[in-house]
C-alpha cells in the first residue's frame, strides 16, 4: 500500500504594499491627532553696552533661587502676589520699569517662564534675561 503525502503549497513571497500602507495610515492619524498650536513667545530684547549702562540705573533685578525663593534688588519677597502688587505699585511710579532676571544655575526653565508670565501679566513693558 502506497500512500501519497499532500504535496506542500508554495510559499508566496511576503509583499510590502500592506506594510507601506499600515505605516502611512500611522503617519496620518499621527499627524491629525496631534495639536499643532502656535507656542506662545517671550519677547526678550538683547542687551547692548549702551542699553545695559541706562537699564541698570532704572531697572530692577529680580533673582530666582534654585529653592523657588525670590528676592527683588535684594529684599526678600513671599509669594508671586506679593511680587505682581509690588510690580504694579513700582509701575504706577516709573512707566518704563524694567524688570531684569537672573535665575540661578539650578532653576528650572519651567518655573523661569512661569515667573515670566507674571511679569507680564503685571504690566512690565520691558523683561531682560541675566
């Protein structure tokens, strides 16, 4: 007795094409599912010799400790309320306050922008980073 074994199929070569297709239906839900909004800029002037000699007689220097702490032109200050109705009272006074910034080395950018953002929410026309 004989017994014939099923002949094996022949294996068809794997194509592309899907694969191509999968990964450009990723690319376009990719690209449609991601917000693209615009980000929001700081406007920060560069400073020049000029500039920096006339800044400095009428401008304050606020600094960010590494721990979160503030202080502007050395005084101490609680809390960023504190700041914003210090800033708004130096602006009623002087209209072209400008406000100088130096955070130290270990601040996060975050919380740099952060503070910036209140700055400008307080009315300081003119903000420098130092």
């Amino acid at each position: 007795m004989r017994l014939e074994l099923p002949a094996r199929p022949r294996r068809r070569p794997i194509g592309l094409t899907p694969l191509i297709d999968v990964v450009f239906i990723l690319l376009l839900f990719f690209m449609l599912a991601s917000t693209l909004t615009r980000l929001h800029a700081i406007p920060l002037a560069a400073p020049n010799s000029q500039l920096a000699q006339r800044d400095s007689q009428s401008a304050l220097l606020l600094r960010i400790q590494s721990d979160g702490r503030l202080d502007l032109n050395g005084e101490p200050i609680i809390g960023t309320d504190a700041l914003t109705d210090l800033l708004r009272r130096q602006l009623k006074q002087t209209p072209d306050l400008r406000v100088l910034v130096q955070p130290s080395d270990a601040v996060p950018l975050q919380m740099t922008l952060r503070l910036f953002d209140q700055l400008a929410d307080a009315g300081v026309p003119v903000l420098r980073l130092r």
